[in-house]
C-alpha cells in the first residue's frame, strides 16, 4: 500500500534521513563522503532549499533543511540520493 504523501510547508525546518537498504553501508570510503558533500552542495544550487547541518555516518545520514517553498523538498531528495549509484 503507498504512503500517504507527507505535507511539505516553506520556512519550516525538516529533519530528513536517508539509511542503506538494510542497515548496508552506503560510505565505504573518504571519496564516497567527499562525493556525496558534491552532491548536497550542487542540488542546493539548482532546488531552493537551507540547509541548516549535516551528519555522515557509514550507512546513513541526517540533515536538517528548511524548503523555501512547499515543493522544494521533493526533487531536493533524488538529487543526493544519486550517491548510491556512484562507483563502490
């Protein structure tokens, strides 16, 4: 059954996670955060989004964004989601 859409308002602060399927490490190496921290810093400049902090662990991360308008938040996500697909 598909979740129900989550409301997104503009000028609110977000704590967004994103985990490995299973617990699985999605950071193997220095390069794979250096990558990923590319990644944030180019789709902050193409979606209008803050972002407030960042935390990396091995198999996941944290961040704390605030959207600028209410359908930032959406393609923002996909965006530095493409670090799973970068060489391992």
């Amino acid at each position: 059954m598909p979740r129900i859409p989550r409301g997104q308002l503009a000028g609110h602060a977000y704590h967004v996670l994103n985990r490995g399927n299973s617990g699985a490490v999605v950071f193997h190496k220095e390069a794979d955060y250096a990558a990923f921290l590319d990644l944030l810093t180019s789709a902050k400049t193409k979606f209008p989004v803050r972002l407030f902090g960042y935390f990396l662990l091995p198999n996941h991360f944290h961040l704390v964004l605030q959207p600028k308008t209410e359908d930032a938040l959406s393609p923002f996500m996909p965006a530095i989601s493409e670090y799973g697909l970068a060489d391992s």
